[in-house]
C-alpha cells in the first residue's frame, strides 16, 4: 500500500488536474485505485493551497468520475449481469434489492463510500436495475461532489495530515458523510409513513 501511495505522490507531481481526471475515469470505470482521486486531490490541494484551485480539482475529479460510472451504468443497463458475476452472488442481490426498492438514493450513498466498499457494484447494478439515467447522473455527481470536497476542504486546512485523515476515513465519515446518510434515512421514514397513510382507510 505504501508503494502504491508513493507512486500517487509522483502521479500527482507529473499529472496534476489532467492527470487526476484521467484516474477518475479509470477508477470509476472499475479498475481497482485505492482510492486515488481523493489521495491525489488531497496532495495537490496541499501542494497549491488555494480555494480556486481546489475547486478545479474537484471539478476535473466530478467529471472524470462521472464518465467512468456512466460508462459501467451503460453496461449494466446493456446487459450487465455478465458482468456482474464477478461479484459475490449474495452481493449482487442485495445490491439489486436496495436499487429497486430506494433508486438513485443507494447510488448517491455508494458515492461518498471510501475503499473497500465496492461502488462499482452499485453502478454497475443500477443500470441492471434501470435507476433512471438523470436520477443516476445527479446521484453520482452529488456524491462525488461532497466525498471530493471532502478531501479538498481537509486539505486546505491541514495541509499534508489530510492525507492521513482520508487514509483513516473516521475524520471524513463524521464530518461530511453523517448527514447525508441521516438524509436518507430520514427519506426512508418520511416515504414509509407515507405509504401506511395511503393504506389506511
């Protein structure tokens, strides 16, 4: 891990914000990063501590990672049970499970996920599922949006122990990832009183 860590380090030397949107669309199309956009978001912005320049990060590492899901939710909307075999069975059903019964909610949830959960099974199952593309886009760029920001704003403010923080994840689960989650669960309560107030005579 440290060797992969270090090559990050030069990576985001040599490559900077083109760089960082070139390893979003790989990470995000499934190829295995461990976490790269956000290790490298986190050297550049402490490199070059300014807010404009961090929002460009976080810009270029949306996009990138935008097109890298679109193009896994194309497959999985094309036919991509094949694909989804490579997974465990058991997880591939409660992925299509949470889909069908909560939509592009568990794909925005899937977004702000650090390593090792696997987002590219929830990607790849909403197109298997046929999430709605919009719903899809928007959930994917909101998600990316707060898990990216997260690491640019930890940066700007703690300079190089930012990465730490983003290798631990406690930092940034409490600091930007509880509310989303309180979000959806509180959606959840909302929708279920809704449907016994439906059913009620």
């Amino acid at each position: 891990m440290t060797e992969w860590i270090d090559w990050l380090r030069q990576y985001a030397f040599e490559g900077g914000m083109g760089g960082l949107f070139l390893l979003s669309i790989v990470d995000s199309a499934g190829v295995p990063t461990g976490g790269g956009p956000d290790i490298v978001i986190a050297l550049l912005a402490s490199l070059h501590p300014n807010a404009p320049y961090a929002m460009g990060l976080v810009i270029a590492a949306i996009i990138g990672s935008v097109i890298g899901c679109s193009m896994l939710y194309w497959a999985g909307l094309r036919g991509g049970e094949a694909g989804a075999r490579r997974f465990a069975p058991d997880a591939v059903s409660r992925a299509r499970i949470s889909l069908e019964r909560h939509g592009a909610w568990v794909v925005f949830l899937a977004m702000l996920a650090p390593p090792p959960i696997p987002t590219k099974l929830f990607v790849l199952c909403a197109g298997v599922a046929a999430v709605p593309t919009l719903r899809f886009l928007i959930a994917t760029i909101a998600g990316r949006a707060i898990r990216y920001g997260a690491g640019a704003v930890l940066a700007l403010r703690y300079g190089p122990r930012a990465l730490d923080m983003l290798r631990d994840g406690s930092t940034t689960f409490l600091l930007f990832l509880v509310p989303p989650c309180l979000l959806f669960l509180a959606f959840l309560v909302i929708r279920r009183l809704q449907r016994r107030s439906t059913t009620l005579p």
